[in-house]
C-alpha cells in the first residue's frame, strides 16, 4: 500500500490544476502541500492537504469555491465549503481522479507538522513502514479519522515515534531491525500495557510518559487532558488527542490485533489449516478489490508521467505491496530488504515475544496499573 511513482505523479497533476485556479485568483497566493502527500506516508485514498497563504482579512472560501466550479475542476456534488469549522476548509473530490482534497488559508501548523515529522522519518529509518501498516489497518476500521471516532494520522505518528523513542531494546531503531517483531509489539504496548488513564504521551526533548496533571498545568482555557493524551510538540498546551472521542475502540483493535499476530507466528500456527494460504500480515489487513482495481487504472494512467520530485523520492522507495510474510524467513542484513521482507515477522516462540517484547518493559515505564 505504499505509494507508487505514478500515483505520486497522478496527485501532483492534481495539486497543479487546484494551484493553477488559485493563482488565476491571486497571483502572489502561495499554494503549499503539507498532510501525508507532503510527507510520502499516503495511502492510495489519502487526501491530499493544501494551504494557500495571502492576505486577506478573512479566508475567501465562497470565491474560490465559485472559481473551481467554473473550470469544472471538481465533481459537481462534491465541493463543501465548511467555514464553520475549527479550521475553516474547502474540501472537494477532483472530477478526473476521485482524489480528495481540502484546502485551507493562511494555517501554517499543518506546514509545520510536516516538516516535524520528516525530520523524525529521517531519524528513525523504520517509521514509514510502520505508519504505512498502521493506517491500512486503521482505515479498514473506520477508525483513521477524528470525526469517525477514530485517531488522526498525526496521533498515530506521534505514538509511533513516541513507540520507538521509549522502546527499551536500543536496537530497535535500527534500519536492519525485524519490523515484524516491532508492529507486534507496537500493538501489545497501545493495545495492553499503556495506561490510557494516567499518562500522556511526550515527544520533546527525547520523548517521555508523563502524568496527565503535568499535562494539565500548561493547557489552556481550562481543557482537561482527552483519553489519549499526546502533548503537541509544535504548540504548547494543545492535546493532539483531545477530539479522538474513540480511542478506547483503537485500544481494543490494537490488542485484537496483537492476539491474531502472536499466535500466528507461535509454533502451534505451523499446523494451523490455512498457514499456506494466508499471510501473516493479511490476518488483519486486507485490500480491497475495488482498491487494487484503482492502483491498476493509475498505473496504466500515469505510468508514462513519472517524474519524481526530489522532495518525494526518497519515500517512493518503498516497495508497492504488502506481500505474504514468512515467518521462517531470515532477514538478509548485508543487503537493502524489500518492503515485504522488512515485515517478516520471524519470531520462533510466543516464549520469545513475552520476554522481548518493548511493550512489557515499557508498561513499566509508563506507570501502567493495568492487568493483562
């Protein structure tokens, strides 16, 4: 579910026509990408997030709205403007890819979270894989956005990078180490061992698990810290969580997700009936028809369009698939793995994954009272 060279390129023809109304409006407007597209960590159905930057006293909403309906850039039905919103926003499906994409003025957080979570990706080698996994799972649920009941793609980064800071093996960060094992114990830590009622979640200054009363201290207009407290690391005194009224459904797929996973790679899943037939990964992820069938119509598409922008080519390196995983595979550590031998979840014993698991010793770190 990685992205493609040519849908990268289908989006950027996207973002070009959206630029090319807005500056026939306003020639000095400055039109930016940030959101998953900025990063790289999109899915084939990811929107796309774009902010103009101009002076205006207050954000042109309808006129815009008037102008892409004029050049036909959008379907018809499809254009919404929400400018009673916290962020006010026009969102839009664009009439000749079904890509959506919202488009806000003059915000400039979003700029600066992206630019946040590159230096992080370049950091930790390991994040994008990770986060790529997680959000096909998340979105099979319905539990990828905030207004489903779900967590934002920033939450979910923020405890990946939070998961990889704290884990207490110093190998797990490295570009070699076995991702299979990480998501697993990924999974037990959010899905088990972390105390949603107690801690928040800190990102600055290497990272730590904070007492919730910490968090409370410096947050503004007498906000009290949400379930899943994750402190912004870009705006003191926010809760990036505050708004994922669902979380606890997240925690519980995350745990389902950790049982299904733990006992596919035990020695007793050597004899389970459908061992050769389904992957390992495939027992929680799947992609659709309807999906595989878009990505081939891109393909086929844009394939003759590629032109990679330097800014995104290091992150359309990553393999096209989620392919089959084998769980008696050994990672080859001398050569540059392939997405789907970088998931190979090659761990012998259930024995070994309770003992060297991140998500047990980390339970302690986070002062955890919860029993599994």
């Amino acid at each position: 579910m990685s992205p493609r060279p040519e849908e990268a390129a289908m989006r950027r023809e996207v973002v070009k026509r959206i630029e090319t109304v807005i500056k026939d409006l306003w020639p000095t407007a400055d039109v930016q990408i940030f959101g998953s597209f900025s990063t790289g960590l999109y899915l084939p159905t990811s929107d796309i997030d774009l902010v103009v930057f101009g002076k205006w006293e207050r954000p042109p909403l309808q006129l815009l709205e008037q102008a892409l309906r004029k050049h036909n850039v959008a379907e018809p039905y499809s254009i919404k403007v929400l400018d009673k919103a916290t962020v006010p926003i026009i969102k839009l499906t664009d009439q000749e890819t079904e890509v959506k994409v919202d488009i806000s003025f003059n915000v400039e957080t979003g700029v600066k979270a992206a630019r946040f979570i590159k230096e992080y990706m370049k950091k930790y080698s390991l994040l994008p894989y990770l986060i790529l996994v997680l959000k096909q799972f998340l979105l099979q649920r319905d539990l990828n956005e905030v207004f489903t009941g779900g967590i934002s793609s920033y939450s979910l980064i923020l405890m990946a990078i939070s998961f990889l800071q704290l884990h207490p093996r110093i190998d797990a960060r490295r570009a070699d180490e076995n991702l299979g094992m990480l998501l697993i114990e990924f999974f037990e830590l959010y899905g088990r061992n972390f105390n949603y009622l107690k801690t928040g979640i800190r990102i600055k200054n290497g990272g730590a698990y904070i007492a919730k009363e910490e968090i409370m201290k410096v947050m503004t207009n007498g906000y009290r810290p949400s379930m899943l407290c994750i402190e912004d690391p870009l705006l003191p005194g926010n809760d990036v969580g505050r708004s994922s009224y669902g979380a606890m459904q997240v925690k519980q797929v995350f745990d389902y997700a950790y049982i299904v996973l733990s006992h596919a790679v035990s020695p007793l899943a050597r004899s389970y009936p459908n061992r050769d037939s389904e992957s390992t990964l495939g027992r929680i992820i799947k992609v659709t028809q309807e999906v595989i069938d878009y990505r081939a119509w891109i393909k086929k598409k844009w394939g003759s369009k590629i032109n990679l922008s330097p800014e995104l080519d290091n992150r359309l390196k990553i393999r096209d698939q989620i392919a089959p995983c084998n769980g008696e595979q050994q990672q080859n550590r001398d050569s540059e793995p392939s997405y789907n031998q970088r998931l190979t979840l090659s761990l012998t014993s259930t024995q070994q994954l309770s003992s060297g698991s991140s998500a047990s010793s980390v339970s302690s770190l986070s002062g955890s009272d919860i029993v599994s």
